[in-house]
C-alpha cells in the first residue's frame, strides 16, 4: 500500500493534485476557490460592527454595571427605561431598534455584495462548511446548511452538492423546521 500511495504521489504534480481535490469537493463546477475567498472577505473580513446606540451586550452582573457606566446609562436605569434586547443585549427601546436597524442595512449589503461577486450557494455552503468545522460536528452540516439558507434561502439547499457524510435529506430538514 506503501508503494502505491509512493508511486501517486510521484506521478501527480502539485497542480494535478490540486485539481484533483477541487474536482472532488466541486463535482459539478458550482464553486471556486475565489468564490469561497469572496464570501469570508464580504460576510467575515469587511464586516463593520454597527454602531452601539444606547446599548450594549454584557453577560454578567459585572459587565452590566460596567456598560452602564461606560455608556453613560445611569439615569435610564434608575428610570427603568433599560430593557433586554435578548442574547445579552440590553438598553433603551430607540437604541435596540436603531441597533436591528443597522444590522439589517448591513446584511442588505452584504447580499448585494455576494451577488456582485458572483458567489454562489455552493461557495457559501463550502466555506461554511470549513468555517463549522463540519467534519467533526455532531450535527453533521446543520450549520453549513443553515447560513446558506440565511444568505441564499432554503430553495437553494437543494440544488447544492453536500459534502461528507450528510445526516438527513434537506427535504426531511425543511419539513422539521431544522433550517
């Protein structure tokens, strides 16, 4: 077996194995390499956290009182007008709502983006892939799965090529809410 793997090894060069593995991960030539680089630098690289307006994310007594201080807060919270915004989010009803806003102006531009630069669900779907570590996950590619679903819509789950061992049909996870 030594041998065999030492005989391939010498007869594929680097740039032959390279397209081999490509030809594996994309059978169909639905994705690039570029692709899957466009997608981190438009949804991870260039994301620009918004802007805190009148609120903040604190886990913890100590991190609450630190946040109020810090955001000049105190007189809301002694009017009770600091409200949770849920997932550690808390502060004014306007600052919460300013803060969705601003996330949801953001997410439009990164669609805008992904559309641009011709980045495709498979792509998506193999940077997440990678990026959730899928192969040791316990829920298979739920979490690749379920960005691409974010980012493309469940339709274009199923036109996708799974990779690894795939733990459900994407029709069973659609029907089960999962997505």
């Amino acid at each position: 077996m030594y041998a065999a793997a030492q005989a391939i090894k010498t007869t594929i060069s680097p740039e032959g194995l390279r397209a081999f593995v490509l030809a594996i991960e994309n059978p169909d030539g639905k994705s690039t390499p570029e692709g899957r680089r466009a997608y981190y630098r438009i949804v991870y690289d260039e994301r620009k956290e918004p802007t805190m307006h009148d609120c903040f994310f604190a886990f913890g007594k100590e991190q609450f009182e630190t946040a109020i201080r810090n955001h000049h807060l105190e007189g809301e919270l002694k009017a009770g007008r600091i409200k949770s915004g849920g997932a550690g989010l808390y502060g004014t009803a306007e600052g919460i709502r300013q803060l969705h806003e601003d996330y949801g102006r953001m997410e439009v531009g990164q669609r805008e983006a992904l559309t641009a630069a011709g980045v495709t669900p498979q792509d998506c779907y193999l940077a997440e892939y990678d990026n959730y570590e899928c192969m040791y996950d316990w829920d298979g590619d739920l979490n690749a799965l379920r960005r691409t679903a974010f980012w493309f819509g469940v339709d274009s789950l199923k036109r996708i090529r799974r990779k690894g061992f795939a733990c459900a049909a994407i029709e069973d996870l659609i029907n089960n809410n999962q997505l």
